[in-house]
C-alpha cells in the first residue's frame, strides 16, 4: 500500500537526492568517456526546434505513439512534449520532439526506417533490428525487461535509452518469462530522451557515453501527476510541498515497467493540492462554489473534523474522496465567531470525513 506523509518528510528525501546528485556528478566529471548525447549529428538539448526550421522550410509536424506513455496511462514526463513531433527531410527514420518549457529538442524518436549509430556508436539498422540483436549487443539489457501496465510494448531502458518490442494481442498471458517467444520479434522503435532542464544541460550538455549496461537505480518521481528527474525536484522548495506519497506494493511497481524498479514517489504542491480539493468540493457543494468564485481564499478558514486548519493543510484535503467524505457546510462570520472564537475570516467551511486509510502519522489530524 501506498505511504503518504507531510511535506517535512521531503527534506529528508531531497538531502538523499542532493548527496545522489552529487556523486553523479562526480562521475560526469571524472568519466572520460562522457560525451554529448548525439544522433547523426543532432544533440538533445542543444539543437531547437527553430535550427530544424532553418534547415528544412518543409518542418512537418506529426504524431508520436507514445509507447510508455499511451494515452490511459497515469502521469506524463516533464522532458518533453509527448504525442507530437517534427520530422526533417534527409533525416529518414526519425521524429524530434520539443522540450516542455524551451526550444531544445529533448527525445528523438527512432522508428523503423532509421539506419545509424546510437548514442555509444553502435550501428544499427532498425528494419531488421531483432530484441535478439539487441540482447546480443547489450546483455544487461535483459534484465530490464518489463512494461507499464497501461502499455501494450515490452520496454528495454536504462533510463534514457528506451527500446520496444511489440505485445503480441493474441497470447492469452503475457509474461516477461515468454523470451523465447520474443527474441525474433522485431523492436520497433528506440527512444533517446535528456532533461534539458537539468543543471548545465543546456549549456554543456555533456552526459555519459550511455553505455547501455548503465541502468539508472533512481526512482521514478511525479510531481503534480508529471514526471520529474531528480534534478528537476531539487528545484523545489519543500515548503511549496503538501504531500509525498512512495509506491511499495510490488504489482503497481511492477505495472509502471522497468524504470520504476527502484521505486514510484508521488509528490504534489500545495498550489495542485488545494485545486483538487476545490474542485472535489464544488461535486459536492454548489453554496462551496459559489463562495469560492466570490471571496478570496485568505477569507476562508477551513475546519476539518472540527481541527481549525491553519497552515500546512492542503494535503489533508486533498485526501478527502468519495469513500471518507461525509459532508460540508458552509457558516458565516457570525457563526465562525460563537461557535469556534475565529475573528479576521468572513466564511468558515467545515468538513467532515473518516481518516484516510494510507495517511501516514497523521491520523490524529482527522
């Protein structure tokens, strides 16, 4: 079951990851293989979108298949726009996609009719490119072997490189123990994806050789339902945080695929907090929606179970659903005054519902 605790608890977590970043960073230093993260002379996070426009006046937009991430799938990624892409004349085989929040192109997409050299420099021609070919080259890739519950791909990653194979529909089970069964089917398309919102990417870009024997033994961070780096969290202060939820039940681990064997955190803002629990509410309230429309929010003083919530509650809230709600009403300043003595607030709202049952030490605030 999942485990989730107040935003203190975050420190702790972002101290581990600064220690994480760190020694990676050492590494990145130190490594004299590392190199920038290249195909066919095209660098992730160093070329954009507008030097591909100036080398081709024909730039098509199309549509990437998402593989990890089809469209019934929990949480996106925060490295890049998912389901849209550009190609290139001249560039046969493969599909750019922009960054979420700039112009630097942060996945390349290789589909079949790519011919040419990965990352590390391995050739490879994806149109007769076997999972067989790709174990024989790198071994370690294996091991990786799984899929998100929601996809209909086997998946191959050490965390940046990503290659798929096929579901076969028709197996009545499907099980990574069916190697056998797979080994001549096809992979049919790669992944090749940098943060470039990552320190110093966007000015260096340099990263390991990503050799495909690296497998990355972070875990997979969301926050407010979008795929973070690790480095991408650290930008966080944990005061903005509301609630942090870590994934340790085995089968939901093990349906969000290979890269989150280490591992699945959840964490939302206060700011995404507080939006969901207003609107979960105004289901439920129409007099809650109107209030919320017309006074500020500084006017308002929530009371949960009869605890006067101060400051730090929006995780509270927001764990309120439809099996421990019980009610809602809404009184006036009036009210706020003779029954609880609170002065300076126009409107009071207050909440009744049963403890959630995955909150974690903080049953004593419902």
């Amino acid at each position: 079951m999942p485990n989730s605790f107040s935003f203190a608890h975050l420190i702790v977590i972002l101290a581990i990851s600064s220690l994480i970043l760190q020694s990676n960073a050492y590494a990145q230093l130190t490594d004299s293989t590392s190199k920038k993260l290249k195909i066919n002379g095209f660098c992730l996070c160093q070329t954009t979108l507008s030097d591909l426009k100036k080398n081709d006046d024909n730039l098509q937009e199309v549509s990437v298949e998402e593989m990890n991430l089809p469209p019934n799938c929990y949480g996106q990624d925060s490295r890049f726009i998912a389901g849209k892409g550009y190609v290139t004349a001249g560039q046969s085989g493969m599909i750019f996609q922009k960054d979420q929040t700039s112009d630097f192109i942060s996945k390349i997409r290789l589909t079949k009719q790519f011919t040419g050299n990965l990352p590390d420099g391995t050739f490879i021609d994806l149109s007769k490119f076997l999972l067989k070919d790709l174990i024989k080259l790198y071994p370690n890739l294996k091991d990786t072997w799984g899929s998100r519950g929601c996809s209909t791909y086997w998946n191959f990653s050490n965390g940046a490189v990503s290659f798929y194979v096929k579901m076969d529909s028709t197996k009545k089970s499907q099980s990574s123990t069916d190697e056998a069964y797979y080994m001549d089917k096809p992979v049919v398309a790669v992944d090749i994806i940098l943060s470039c919102s990552d320190s110093g990417a966007k000015e260096d870009a340099r990263v390991h050789a990503l050799s495909m024997s690296e497998i990355s033994d972070d875990p997979i961070y969301f926050i407010d339902s979008v795929q973070v780096s690790n480095k991408e969290l650290m930008r966080y202060n944990p005061n903005d945080i509301a609630m942090v939820t870590v994934i340790k039940d085995p089968s939901t681990i093990k349906k969000s695929g290979i890269n989150a064997k280490y591992g699945i955190i959840y964490i939302e803002t206060k700011k995404f907090d507080k939006a969901r629990f207003q609107k979960y509410f105004c289901t439920k309230s129409p007099e809650y929606t109107r209030l919320i429309d017309a006074v500020k929010d500084s006017k308002i003083q929530y009371i949960l179970n009869k605890r006067l919530l101060d400051k730090n509650y929006e995780g509270d809230l927001a764990a309120i659903n439809d099996k421990i709600f019980k009610g809602i009403r809404i009184i006036n300043k009036q009210q706020l005054l003779s029954e609880f003595g609170i002065t300076g607030k126009s409107y009071g709202v207050i909440i009744s519902s049963d403890t959630p049952s995955n909150l974690y030490k903080g049953k004593d605030k419902f």
